[in-house]
C-alpha cells in the first residue's frame, strides 16, 4: 500500500461515551474499568473515548466517582 | 518487542466470573501457592457479566428442586449430548455457592420467612434465583480476589498457551496497553477466557453490539485448540433471542413472573416455554419463515407498579443501556411491545454446549489444562456453572500445581508467537481491524448460518483459507491496542474454521436451530448420539473425529409426543411451539 497518496480515507464519527470536561478528575477509573478498554486521558488529563468499540456496558458511567460520563447508544445502534 | 515474565503456580487466563472464582478458590485450597490472574481487560468489570445480572438461571435449591431432576432437564434440554456426571456436579454443588455468594453480598430474591425464591422458565423445573440488585456482582468476586492475595495482571491478553508435549505450562500473553510480550510459567492452568461473541454479524452493523460482552472473542477456544486440546459441539451453536437492535437479552425470564409474555404484532400469547435452546430457536425462525413474525415482549397490559420494577431490574443490571436505547426510539413498556429477533451467531457453552472437553473434574484432555465457564463444555451452564465449575477448576489446579515442579517453557513456541504478534504490530498502514472484522463475520453470517448445507460449509471452508493467505496479511495496527483487536480477528478466523468442519462431520440433525442441517435434515440417536471432537494433532492438522458419551448416571425419560407440552401452570411461563 505504500505508493498510495493516502492510505485512510477519515471518517467522522460520533463518541458515543461523552466525558464532562468540567467535571472530570482524571482519576483514571473509566478508563481502567472500560472492557473494551476504549478510553484514555488526554493531554490535560481528562477521560476521552479513543476507539469507536462501544458495548454501552456502563462501567465507566456507573463507577466514575463525580458522575462526569454519559454513555449514550452509538448510532448505529439507536 | 520487549518482554515481561512471571513466574506462577497456577495461572487463570481470564478473570471474568469463572476466572475470578477459580482463583479465590485456587488460594482456598493452597494459600501457600501463588495464583496469578491475567484479565484483557480489568477484573472488575470484565467479562460477561460486567454489570452484573438479574438473575440465576439455573440454581438446584433444596427443597425447590433436585439435581436429579435438573441433570434429566438438562439431557433433555441438549438432546442427550451431556456428561450427566458433570451436570449432576453442577446441580448438587451450585447451593453452597449461592450461600456463598449471599455472605459476601450479592443480593437474592427472598420470601417473608427468609427462603429462596425461584420460578419456572425450564420446560419442568423451578431454577430461577432472581438477584434483582446484583449489577456489583463483579466488584464482589474483584474484591475476594484481592482479599485472597491472588495476584492480578490487567490489560494482558492470553493468546497461545506454552506446553510441553501434551501438558499446559504457562501462557504467552500480549499488553495491549504497553505492547510487551508476556511469558507466564505455571505448573496449572485454568482457562476461562469466556465465549466466542464475535463470529456472527449484528443485525445493527455496530461490530461491537453483540449479545456477549465483545472481548470475549474466542481466544479460548483458539488457545485451546493450538494447545492440542480436544473441544467438543463446535456445530452446537448460539443464537438467542434478544431485543431487536439491542444486545439486552428477550428477557422473558424477567417479566415472566411480573405477567409479562412473548406476543404476536397483534399482541395475542405465543405459548410453549420460554427456555433458551436450539429448538426454541427453530420454532422462532420458522414462525420468521412463515411471515407470523415478529415477536414482541409485551408488557403494557400490566399496572405500572409492575413495569416500574420490571424497568428497575432491566434498567440498573445486566444492560443498563437498554433505558436509553428504549427512550432513543421513543418506546415506553407501558404503551409500546418490544420488537424481539435472534442475536447473531456465537459460540458459548453457557446458553449452548461449545467448549473445550471437560470432565466433571474440570480437567481437559491436556494435562495441567482446566476450563471453566462459557468456553467449557458443560452445557446450558449459565452465570451459575461458571462460578460452579470455576471453583472445581480452581481447586483441583492448585491440588495439581502442589504436586509439579515447574517445567522450562520451549523457546521454539515463544519465539512463533512473537513472531506472530510482531507482524501486526510492524505493519502501520496496514487494513484496519475493523475491516477484516467485518469481512470474516461476513462469511460466517453467509455461509455458516443455519439451515447449514454441505455446499455452504465448503464454500465457507474455502473462503476461511483464501481469507488466511490474503487478508489476514494485509491485517495491520498503529498501537498496542489495535494489535489486540487485529489478534482477536485471528481468534475469530480459527473459530470459524473449526465451526464449518465440526457442523460438516455431523451427518445429521440436532439441537433444533443450532445444528439443522439440509442435507441430514432428520437427528440421527443411532449414529450420533456422541460427541463430534475437533483437534490438532501433533503434525498441526485439524483432526476430526467421535466420541462416546460417558455413561448415564440417570435414565433418560422419554420425550413427550410432539405439540404435547409439558405440564404448566398459569403464573408460570409458556412456550413458543405453534
């Protein structure tokens, strides 16, 4: 593939689990917890859905100690 | 790649619910040996149960019922491929289980004077144990674990087991959060690396909206089989009725004694029993087949009281999600049916009977090798069996390891998987997991869905081969965490595999759905009533071949003529023959 001028073509897709930036204390524990283990923390340390593999279990919602994660269905699933 | 070891007496290779069991009881037996769990993702959450569940399918309460009876219910209910001995273990030892589990606080069902309650879903007895809060099922047995000083490694999967000649010591294992390569020397090994989820498409499109929890993806299975382990009703596969788009169980078992039922679009009762089985499937694809479809749970005959704690089990345990994925649609229980359909096509000895061959013992065919849960064949074992099984396994690993000395792992098997890893993991630009993902489910949604035919099955044979050559080498991975993924495609490629030559040895019938195939259209108890074993033999091929069942303990009792249901009663639930 390496004589392509581009490999991937970018795609948009929306997160289905939402980290609320304000309330988020970077404690790690969603991240941790995630089966799929999909989210990370960020530059600033805070939570973020990296990988589009949701199973909308809500660990990372439910164990989340200030209650910062929304898991939403992803869209093709609602 | 950089390199990781550890040293264990007894290894578990997954710490979902039979894992996590194993080694608390693995430590119970021996506190003196070392137990060293490894879990793909955190033992907390993981596995198939990560939020808990609603319910024990399957528990055998004194006085409520017998194992003699659950054991007859079971041969029944897999029409007669059962090692009796092994579910009779089961039934008579999941109580002290259930004990246990309420001392370390899992919340049961009980009447005013303290007893277990338990309700009717199997085609005669009572086994239904509702646990209506225990969504922190999972935290509990995490929590034991610790408390046992097992040692726990997280985000570490297992991916081929190290053995010398026909015995399991140790594991090689991937961090898919660093990329190291990890290499576990142990004198026992239990496996309980769970189902294999992923083999069917989802009717919604979403890879990763499967009936099982995603990252049980058939590495068990895999694992074993490269060990040179024998596994057993490969062509018994899992389908389940589930609620249409969302991976949240039909959940019959829940409403049923709310007055809850299975109805037609005009609302009217299906009868039959709402049992999972291969039959109830095949009485469910032919009511799709004639046009009497879909089905719906209906519940909005009820009062509110009623659905408003139908919603508190469905809504806090199990699947949380299916809350919003009901208010996404603008559905309520109490005006609206819920659209019912099958899941995709999976293989797991929980619901059905695919697994590694295990004795009552829990030991597999290779020496030092355990199994447990849903990727050991102990059929319809559910949440129950696991822990169950997963105690047996534990304990008669550490019983094992305490008798061993530790065996120096073969370089050559080390240096293959590294091998094997590293070309993922070098390969950046290559196609995307997701893309290969979909493109083997693809063929098995095709081709390996019932009704099987022999044509069918060898094309899918020969698909799964081109596939090997051509796509799994342009499979690649920019992190740690892909390489995962893309290695999870591998175990999905194996298991399909194995599902095509498995489902085409059988030359006949059984299990309603799960094995209806075309060309043996009718069950064949004369030929077949044994065990199909799939293998791979020293030289590396797929050995296929039969097995005799071991001997009943109980006596068969004879089926009931067919459209003659089982006795029932009206608060109890009915079934889906027509």
């Amino acid at each position: 593939m390496s004589n392509l001028s581009a490999n991937f073509v970018p795609q948009r897709v929306e997160a289905s689990v939402i980290i609320d930036r304000d309330k988020c204390i970077g404690c790690n524990i969603c991240v941790q917890v995630c089966p799929m283990g999909i989210l990370t923390l960020d530059q600033d340390g805070k939570a973020y859905m990296q990988y589009d593999e949701c199973w909308y279990c809500t660990p990372c919602q439910t164990d989340c100690p200030v209650d910062a994660v929304t898991v939403n269905i992803p869209y093709l699933v609602r | 790649m950089e390199t990781r070891t550890y040293t264990t007496d007894v290894l578990i290779i997954g710490g979902g619910t039979a894992g996590t069991m194993a080694a608390i009881k693995a430590k119970a037996a021996h506190p003196e040996l070392e137990v060293l769990v490894l879990d793909k993702a955190d033992i907390r959450r993981s596995g198939a149960i990560s939020m808990g569940m609603d319910g024990l399918n399957n528990a055998v309460i004194p006085g409520k019922a017998t194992p003699e009876e659950y054991t007859l219910e079971i041969t029944a209910s897999n029409d007669g491929i059962v090692d009796q001995l092994a579910v009779f273990r089961q039934a008579s030892e999941c109580y002290s289980i259930v004990q246990e589990l309420d001392s370390w606080g899992v919340d049961f069902e009980k009447d005013v004077n303290g007893n277990y309650e338990v309700y009717r879903v199997h085609r005669k007895g009572r086994y239904v144990l509702p646990m209506p809060k225990a969504s922190d099922l999972k935290l509990i047995l995490a929590k034991k674990v610790k408390q046992m000083r097992c040692k726990v490694v997280n985000r570490v999967m297992a991916t081929r087991l190290l053995t010398k000649g026909n015995q399991a010591v140790g594991a090689i294992g991937y961090d898919v959060r660093t990329g190291e390569l990890v290499i576990v020397q142990a004198k026992a090994v239990v496996m309980t690396a769970g189902a294999a989820g992923r083999m069917g498409l989802t009717d919604s499109g979403y890879l990763y909206s499967t009936y099982e929890n995603p990252t049980n993806s058939g590495e068990g299975f895999a694992m074993a089989y490269h060990a040179g382990a024998e596994l057993t009703g490969i062509e018994c596969y899992q389908i389940n009725p589930t609620m249409k788009d969302y991976n949240g169980p039909a959940c019959a078992y829940v409403a049923g004694p709310f007055g809850g039922y299975t109805a037609n679009a005009k609302g009217e009762r299906v009868t039959g029993c709402d049992y999972w089985s291969g039959e109830l499937i095949m009485n469910m694809w032919k009511m799709a087949n004639k046009g009497e479809w879909p089905l719906f749970l209906k519940l909005s005959h009820l009062d509110d009281a009623a659905i408003s704690q139908i919603e508190a089990i469905l809504h806090n345990n199990e699947r949380p999600s299916r809350d919003r994925f009901h208010a996404g649609r603008g559905k309520d229980y109490r005006t609206d049916m819920v659209e019912l359909h099958f899941s995709e096509l999976g293989l797991c000895s929980g619901h059905s009977a695919s697994g590694v061959l295990v004795n009552h013992e829990a030991e597999t065919s290779v020496k030092g090798l355990y199994a447990a849960g849903d990727m050991a064949c102990v059929p319809h074992q559910y949440l129950l069996g696991a822990l169950t099984f997963g105690k047996i396994a534990g304990t008669n690993a550490a019983h094992f390891a305490d008798s061993v000395t530790h065996i120096e792992p073969d370089p050559g098997q080390i240096e293959a998987e590294k091998q094997r890893i590293a070309r993922i993991a070098g390969h950046s630009d290559g196609v995307p997991h997701q893309q290969v993902e979909y493109k083997i489910r693809r063929i098995v949604t095709q081709y390996l869905m019932p009704p099987k035919t022999i044509v069918k099955m060898e094309m899918a044979l020969e698909k799964i081969a081109h596939f090997r050559k051509v796509d799994l080498q342009l499979l690649g991975a920019r992190d740690p965490h892909e390489v995962g993924r893309a290695l999870e495609v591998h175990s999905i490629v194996d298991c399909a595999e194995l599902m095509a030559k498995a489902s085409l040895f059988r030359k006949e019938s059984r299990w309603g759905f799960y094995h209806y195939f075309l060309d043996y259209p009718e069950r064949d108890d004369e030929n077949w009533l044994k065990r199909v074993i799939v293998r791979k033999s020293a030289s590396g091929d797929c050995e296929l071949y039969t097995k005799e069942l071991p001997p009943y303990i109980l006596k068969p009792e004879p089926e009931p003529e067919a459209g003659v249901e089982a006795e029932a009663d009206s608060t109890d639930q009915q079934a889906l023959t027509h």
